[in-house]
C-alpha cells in the first residue's frame, strides 16, 4: 500500500531565513544546480539560483500546509480556471515570506543586484485580462486565508501574445515565457492521466441489471502535472498551483496499441502536444474552435481524475466528497467538468445516476463572468457528439431529468422551458455550456452586485425562478500584497509610519487613514510619494519609446484589454475634442495633462486593433503640434502585461473606468488604481457602484447613463445622428477623425469606425459623450485645488480596503465552499 502521510517520519529541519544561510544557499543552488561557477555566472544563472533557494523555503511551507490539510481531514478548495494572470513570483514569494532583508543583504554579499535580476523574470502571462487576474489573486488570498486550495489549470508554452507596435498596429508575436526553463515548477511525471476523445459508446447489457456504458475511445493521450506553490501573507499556508501538460501516451505503451507504427505515434505526439500550446487569445469571446473545447475537456479531465484520485486514497470511497471536495468553476470554460464528474461517477465509480447528480450539484459552484450574449459559450450538437460521445448521452439523460422536473413547476410556461434546456434547439442545435454550469451548480455567483442582479434579470432569468436559491453576488477583490504593498513601496512605508502595520494584515484597516485626510504635512508626503511614482513611470517612458512625459501634469491612464464595451475609443474622441478647444482657447488656463493608454487586442477583433492604431495616429499629431505643447499629450504603451499595471498604477492620478453601463461585469483595475490614491472616473458600471458606496461619491467623478438608461434607450430606438448633430464638439471630433485629420496616408481609415457610431452605437458612445466631456473638466476643476485633490485622493487609498479578494474569498469560502 502506497502510505500518503508516515507521520513517524518527520519533515526535515526547514531552511534557515537568516541572510547568511541564504547568501550561502543560493551560492549553492548557482553551482551544484545551474551548474556554473561565480566568475562565468550570468544574471539569468543568478535568478535561477535566487529563485531555487527562495523556492525551497516556500517549500517548506508548502510541506506543512499539506500535512496539516490531509491531518485535519480538511475539506479542500478545487478552483478550475482556463487562466491564471500570475506574472512574476519573485518578488510576491520574497515579500510573502517577510525575507526582504534577509534577501538584500544576501545579495549585497554576492554582488547581485535584486532589481537587475528580478526584472528578467518572464511575466507569466497564462490569462487574457481580468477573468485570468482574478484566478492569481484568489490563489494568493485563499493561501493568506488559510483556504486548503489547488488551482488547475493548463501550462500554456505560449502565453498571451507579446505586442508590439510598428507603425501605429498592433503587432502579436509569441510569447515564450519557459524559453530559460521554469524553477518555479515541479514536473510531476507520476501524476499522469489518460484523457480520451472521440470514438464510440459500447451498451453492455447484463439480465436484470442497469446497462453499462463503456466508451471506446479513439485518441488517447495524458495530461501531465506542473505544481508551482503559492505562498500566502506571512507564509500563513501554501498551496499548489497545479498545471497540466498533453503528451502523447508512452511510445512503449502506445507500441502496443499501434501494433509498432512508429510514425502513427510521432504523429500522436505531434497532435497531443499541439493541444497545450496556446492560450486562445479572444477576451470576453468564445473563441468557437474544437482545439478549444478539446483544451477545456483536457483540464477537466484531468482535474477530476486527480481529485477523485486524492480523495479515494485519503477517505477510502466517494460517499463523503461533496463534504470533503469544493470544485470551482471560473465561468463557463470548465463546464464540461460536470458532465465528466457525472462521467467518472456513474462508469468508473459505480454510482447510481440520480445519486451521482446530487453528489456532482453538491460539488460544484459556478463564477459568471459576462452577460454579453455573444460571449455565452456553446458548442455544436454534432461536434460534442463526435468528440465525446458518452457525455452526450449524459448531457440527454440529464436533460429529461430537468426538463421533466421544471414541467412540474407552477406556470412553466414552453418559453420557459426552451430557456432552461442544455440544448439550445432553434436552428443548428447547440450545447449550452452556461446551462450546464448553472444547473450542474449549488451556487452561482455574479462578481459585483449590479452584474448579479442583472443575471438574474437577463441570461438566467428562467434558471432562476425554478432556483431562486443559487445566485449570489461575490464582489471581485485584489490581492493588496501584490497591488499595494509590492507595487507601491512608498505609499505602503508612509501608511505603516501614519498608522501603523496592521493593515497589512487586515486591508480594512486602511481606514484610519481616513482621519489624515485633512492633515496638511500628510498631503504633502501623500502627493510626494505620487510624485516620486509618476516619475519613475516618466523614466521609464522615456527609456523605452524616446517619449518625454511630464510628472507635472495629470497622469490619466486608461489601461485594460481593448473592447469597444470598455470604450477607449470614448477617451480618444474627448482628447481629440480637448485638442480642438485647447487649440481654439490658448488664452484659457488648460490643466496640463498626459493620457496614457495601454492594451492588447484580440487578433480577430478588427475594430479593437483599428482603436489601437487610432489612439497610436492620434498621438502622433498631437504630440508633435507645438500649440499644445505641455499641455496635451497622448502616450500608447506596448505589451500591458501584469509588470507593466504595477509600474503604471501607482503613478496615475486619474483611473479611466468608462465602460457601457451594464456592459462590465466587475471590473479589477478599478480597484487596483484607487487603492493607489488614483480619483476614478467612471461610469455607473460593475464594481464602480459598489466603490462609489465606500468610497462617497464626492470622492469619484461619476457621469453618463445608468445600466437601466442604457436598456431603455436601445429599446426606445435610439438615435445617435440627432445627439451628434446638437454637440458640437462631438461632431467636430468625429469629422476630424472620420475625414482623415489624423491618417493622412489613408484618410478613409476611420470611416466605417466612426459611422458605426453615427449609424448605430451599441456601445452609447455618442449619448455620453457631452457628460464625459464635462466629468472631465470636473477633474480640472478638482485638480486646480490641490489640496481638495490630495483629500479625494487619501480618502480612496482609506476607504478601499473592503475591495481585498481577502474578503472576496472568506466570502466565497463561508457562503459557497463551506471550507472556513
Ligand atoms: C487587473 C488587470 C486586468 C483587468 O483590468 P480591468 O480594467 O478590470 O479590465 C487586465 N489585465 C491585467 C494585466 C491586469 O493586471
């Protein structure tokens, strides 16, 4: 028998924290692990040996964490997410263990120096924006909370693309993050599993018996294990990160099943590596190809496998799992786990179909992202059907399960019925991957109050009223270590000198800052360490696009992925206006200011790459008119990654959080600025409601229609070209754009951009455009006081604590996965 835990073997004396020991250990790790000798050592060599020895002191954590989970018997926390925005670890590790000191003394000893080698860490950048974002924090905050956690997830060799920007375009080369390896990560080649696709279903009929369903598959491959730890505040507990990796089945075992086709099995492998290579790139957007739906089955598959796999070799059988196991699905991506736990139960485990159903909606909760209809995942009847066709017929079974039930209710009216089935029928049949979850699920939670409510009036309108019960709302939250205390290293020193260090353990503590709000000498050092940020991102503009920006001026930054809901080109179109008043009132006092833009397109999205470009000719002319000489400036940044929002957040005045009313779920970046002491400017959506009621509402400069206005005026036929002809400046702007002031090479460039607003305006460009317009003066008006601004300012930093994903996860973990 293979023993999990031999408690009369004790761990090993964990590694010392001292900086001595740690000088010496990464000396160690330089030489017998690198393999290289101090006098050839390059920086790469360096962070590999750093990281080495920092991991193993993470690792000692890591081992007490698990003993102390299997000891307790404690329920564990599975969180299924197609994305994980980690970015770096290095710095997260070193602050978490509390070994700041001891690691630059150390390094001080070697002659290393930490920033040089910390910066050539690669960004692992496993997620698309927010959704991915938001996986990292909770792993962060569930090991700070003390939540026994794995997140799975799939070890991507290319990332999200690198962007790069040549005349103007966005540019999307690969992004090979593990091309220095990775030492974070421990490859477990044990922990295998066999994942199956396609084939057919054998019906194996006993007498008196249920028949049994056994699936004959037609490719096979296995899903190999990544684990990187994540370590938690104070190194409270670490949990894993465990990421999986396709290869083909053992050539030795394949041999077998090909009968010797050597060139069969390289075909094999060919095939199944192809199937972890890349994220899919489409933010907010199913990107609707097999390779997808094979990657999202890859995951849950193997996800399920070793968590039924861990449980049975702890607790002996299944019946306790919904006590002992909480599976999380982060939107719909890992839907298809139900249906395979339903799988694995029924086929593998023996359990009865209408106990494996309790079992599985006991088991699961399910995360909704997004209310966008085009971004509700389903797939083709006929190509679930070829790729996995036992789950297909549960997917039928379970169908008539619900479908019978739901005719039972009181007023079930066809509609209703129609709405709730797994299969959307009209015209080509499609699974309904957001069905699946909702009802293979206990709870289902929306990630800010208004997007909850919301759901409960839109997509699952009719799933709820047969269960009003499951929906709840789990406001979205940020790590504070990564995107306060680390991004932020002179705001955190001043907050600890002002009120002392408890904060850092509890955000909400954060209010008694509060009370310096009105202090003069607290101002001032408040807007220095503002200062000394803006000028660090200003040098860092100027090393890497030769731009000369001004720390003076306002630092308005609008940075996320690029969607015509999130409305850059909203932002553009006001600085286009602004330029054409500064330029026909140089008498006027003008506040000068800096707009900074950063984001990556999908590849696909025509119009979000045309906005990129149009922010890019934009700048250009401005940013070369000696009439607006510091007054304006217009500064697109390359490649937003997760590195590039630490440098860039704290060092913005003003946060641009402009979406659609209705339109952003959520919304992180929100938070992540405000918290920095950056004023927001925003619109009635997401979390900016909730932020608004925390923060007070004179602290945020809140304009344009609400989520209902918007509702009602799509349904009352609205009419852009009216609104546009009686604002002046917006018509003048949109001609400017649309008759090519700013693409003389090609002046047609924006007209279909720009008649997509006259002509129709999905996304209310045209109605806000005059509020925007006048929320901005508002912040000049803001800003001309500096005293008044410093006030709003330090009351955001006070009053953002609540937005911890500290809190997001006691809450997730009280009210959902009964794991605290
Ligand atoms: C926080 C974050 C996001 C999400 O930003 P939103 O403004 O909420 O869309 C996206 N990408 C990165 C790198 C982030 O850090």
């Amino acid at each position: 028998m293979n023993k999990v835990t031999n408690p009369d073997l004790p761990l090993p004396t964990p590694r010392s924290h001292d900086a001595d020991e740690l000088a010496a250990s990464i000396l160690e790790k330089l030489i017998y692990q690198v393999g290289k000798d101090t006098i050839v050592a390059k920086p790469h060599d360096w962070l590999r040996a750093v990281i080495l020895a920092i991991r193993d002191r993470v690792t000692d954590k890591w081992m007490e964490s698990t003993r102390k989970t299997y000891e307790a018997g404690s329920k564990r926390v599975y969180y299924l997410s197609l994305e994980f925005l980690i970015g770096r670890l290095l710095r997260d590790a070193i602050s978490n263990l509390e070994m700041i000191d001891a690691i630059n003394k150390a390094l001080a000893k070697l002659d290393v120096n930490l920033v040089e080698i910390a910066g050539l860490e690669p960004d692992a950048a496993l997620g698309n924006g927010g959704l991915g974002r938001l996986a990292a924090c909770f792993m962060e905050s569930m090991a700070t909370v003390d939540v026994p956690a794995y997140g799975y997830g799939i070890r991507y060799v290319n990332g999200l693309f690198r962007q790069e920007i040549a005349d103007g375009w966005q540019v999307e080369l690969p992004e090979n993050w593990l091309a220095h390896g990775n030492p974070w990560e421990f490859h477990r080649r044990e922990s295998t599993y066999e994942i199956n696709f396609g084939g057919k279903v054998d019906i194996i009929e006993e007498g008196g018996k249920e028949p049994r369903y056994v699936w004959k598959p037609a490719e096979r491959m296995m899903a190999e294990a990544y684990d990187t730890p994540v370590v938690g505040w104070r190194a409270k507990r670490v949990n894993t990160l465990r990421l999986w990796s396709a290869d083909a089945i053992d050539p030795i075992l394949l041999d077998k099943f090909n009968a010797g086709d050597h060139i069969g099995a390289l075909q094999e492998s060919t095939k199944a590596e192809t199937l972890t290579r890349v994220l899919y790139p489409a933010d907010a957007n199913p990107a609707g190809q097999e390779l997808r739906l094979r990657q999202e089955y890859f995951f849950s598959s193997a996800s399920l496998q070793d968590i039924l796999r861990r449980h049975k070799q702890q607790f002996g059988d299944l019946s306790n799992l919904p006590e002992k196991v909480a599976i999380h699905l982060n939107d719909t991506h890992p839907a298809i786990a139900v249906i395979e736990m339903m799988r694995l139960l029924i086929d593998i485990h023996d359990i009865a179909f209408d106990e494996a159903w309790d079992m599985t909606v006991k088991t699961f909760a399910y995360t909704n992202h997004t209310l966008l209809p085009e971004a509700l995942e389903t797939w083709p009847v006929p190509l679930f059907e070829r790729l996995f066709p036992r789950h297909m017929q549960l997917i039928y079974q379970i169908n008539a399960k619900i479908l019978l039930e739901a005719r039972k209710q009181k007023g079930a009216t066809d509609e209703a019925i129609r709405q709730i089935s797994l299969i959307d029928e009209g015209g080509e049949r499609r699974v309904r991957m957001g069905n699946i979850a909702f009802l293979g699920s206990h709870s289902i939670n929306g990630v800010s109050a208004l997007h909850t409510e919301l759901m409960k009036e839109t997509v699952f309108y009719n799933l709820h009223r047969i269960h009003p019960d499951r929906i709840n709302n789990k406001t979205n939250g940020i790590t504070p270590r990564r995107w306060l205390k680390e991004c932020n290293p002179g705001l955190t020193r001043l907050i600890r000198d002002v009120i002392g260090d408890e904060f850092l353990d509890d955000t909400e503590k954060l209010k008694a800052l509060d009370a310096f709000a009105e202090d003069s000498s607290f101002q001032e050092r408040f807007d220095a360490v503002k200062r000394e940020n803006k000028a660090r991102l200003s040098n860092l503009i100027g090393e890497r696009l030769g731009t000369r920006i001004d720390p003076s001026a306002i630092f308005d930054i609008q940075i996320k992925r690029i969607h015509e809901y999130k409305r850059q080109l909203l932002n553009i179109i006001e600085a286009v206006a602004l330029y054409d008043q500064i330029r026909s009132h140089p008498e006027m006092d003008w506040v000068p200011r800096v707009k900074l833009f950063a984001g990556k397109a999908a590849p696909s999205y025509h119009n979000a790459k045309l906005i990129i470009k149009l922010a890019n000719d934009v700048a250009r002319v401005i940013n070369s008119d000696p009439a607006v000489r510091g007054l304006l400036k217009i500064v697109f940044i390359p490649n937003y990654n997760v590195s590039t929002a630490e440098v860039m957040i704290p060092a913005a005045d003003l946060s641009e959080q402009i979406s659609t009313a209705g339109m952003e779920a959520s919304g992180t970046g929100n938070m992540k600025f405000a918290i920095n002491g950056a004023l927001t400017i925003g619109t009635l959506d997401g979390a900016n409601v909730e932020m608004r009621d925390w923060i007070g509402a004179e602290n945020m400069v809140i304009f344009g229609m609400t989520a209902e206005e918007v509702e009602a005026a799509r349904a009352d036929g609205y009419n852009p070209r009216e609104l546009i002809e009686g604002s002046k400046e917006l018509s003048q702007a949109l001609s400017a754009i649309s008759s090519g002031v700013f693409s003389h090479d090609d002046p047609g460039r924006y007209a279909d951009l720009i008649g997509g607003i006259y002509d129709h305006d999905w996304f209310m460009v045209a109605a806000d455009f005059d509020a925007y317009a006048a929320a901005q003066r508002q912040v000049d008006a803001i800003w001309n006081d500096r005293t008044a601004w410093n006030v709003k300012a330090i009351r955001n930093t006070a009053r953002m604590g609540w937005f911890s994903s500290d809190r997001a996860i006691r809450e997730y973990a009280r009210d959902i996965w009964g794991a605290l």
